[in-house]
C-alpha cells in the first residue's frame, strides 16, 4: 500500500470517496471481524489472575528457599511460619479459579469437545491443552472461522 502523501484541499467529501475506493480495491482481501465470544473473555480473565496470583505466591515461597542455606534455622523456621498463611489462602484461590475454569469449559459444548480431544492425547494435560497460559482463541478460533466461511 501506497501512502497518498500530504494533499491540499483534504475535506469530509474528498476523503469519503478515497476510504470507498480504498474499501472497494481491497475488498478481496477484506475479513469478517466478530468479537470473542463471551466464554472466552472470562477465561482469558481468569487464566489472568491465576497466574498473576501465582506469582504472588512465588513472590513469598521463593525468597525463602534462597535463605535456607544462609539464615540460621530459628529465624526460618519463624519465617516459613509467617509466610504460611498468606501462601495458603493463594494456593486457596488458584484452586478456586481453575475449578472456575473447568467449570466455564464443561458448560461450553465447543470449549469441552475441543479440550476433551486436545487432552486425550497422551502426555497432554490440562496445562499443554491452554487452562493455565492460554496463548491464542484456538479453543474458539476454528469455530468462528468455520461459521464466517462463505457456504
């Protein structure tokens, strides 16, 4: 695509005949936009809290093994003591949001056909499958595509 550059005289007119034109010599190579489903915004949502939850939780398990080897054990063990709350009421919530998940899947005639099959392959799971880090709509993708498609 050609940019047309600064031209003189722009006004409302001009540049509605340069959109159309533009739209009808494109048109070949124009696609259906349609929103994501509903389903899927609320997982992506989810999966989102889960994992900054997740990091929360490493935030405050981690610093600790690192000290293991340096700090004397009484100090740790007060610190493992303190930390445990906290570390337990977000391993309380991840649980809670990845039954959330499960929950919206298995609702989903699409989402649970396509997770039942993605996870039927050995050694895939429920993380490879896209629950915990869901990169792409490709639970949703193939339908809507398939949908859109000229009959």
């Amino acid at each position: 695509m050609r940019s047309i550059g600064l031209q003189r005289g722009n006004n409302d007119r001009v540049d509605a005949i340069r959109i159309s034109e533009y739209a009808f010599r494109y048109a070949d190579k124009a696609q259906l936009w349609l929103p994501e489903r509903e389903v899927l915004l609320e997982i992506k949502e989810l999966v989102s809290l889960r994992k900054r939850l997740l990091n929360a939780k490493n935030a405050l398990k981690v610093p600790l093994g690192e000290l293991a080897g340096f700090q004397n054990k009484k100090l740790l063990k007060e610190l493992e003591k303190l930390n445990k709350k906290p570390v337990e009421a977000l391993k309380n919530q991840i649980t809670e949001i990845e039954k959330k998940i499960r929950s919206l899947i298995k609702k989903d005639e699409q989402l649970n056909n396509l997770f039942a099959l993605v996870t039927s392959v050995d050694g895939v799971g429920e993380a490879a499958a896209g629950l915990p880090q869901p990169r792409c709509d490709f639970l949703g993708d193939y339908y809507y595509h398939r949908r859109a498609a000229p009959q």
